[in-house]
C-alpha cells in the first residue's frame, strides 16, 4: 500500500467514524427525547393525590420530567 493510498485510506476511516458518532449521538438525543416525554405522560396520568405522596405539584412535572433524566442515575430502567 502506498503512503497516498494510506492516506486516503485513512481519511475515509476519520469520515466514518464522524459518520457514526454523529448517529451516535442523535439516537441518543432520540432516546433521551423519549424518555422524557414517556415521564412527562406517566406522571400527567397520576392524580393529585399520588403526585402528593410523592411529593410533587402538577405545575411541577414538565421541570421534573425535563430534569431527571439527565442524571446517570435515571437510566437504571433501560
């Protein structure tokens, strides 16, 4: 292989690995959009009574559901 052919080689390699961690990263956007939206409905679904018991208002959720699932430590269920 000559080095021309190396480098092209090579520059290919870089582009897809660009490629890929583009993806990467817009299926991990995708997921975490998911997720948060997944919160966001299941805790509309409780009633006063249970966002009460744990310890939470209505008015709170949208912040709620935005917010923790951008801890490590939200992403046990997955």
């Amino acid at each position: 292989m000559t080095s021309a052919s190396l480098n092209t080689t090579l520059g290919w390699e870089r582009h897809r690995k660009t490629v890929a961690q583009l993806f990467n990263r817009a299926g991990q956007s995708l997921a975490s959009w998911w997720r948060k939206r997944r919160t966001f409905h299941t805790l509309m679904e409780l009633d006063d009574h249970a966002l009460k018991d744990i310890g939470l208002h209505r008015s709170e959720i949208p912040s709620v559901a935005h917010h923790s699932l951008t801890s490590t430590h939200a992403r046990w269920r997955d």
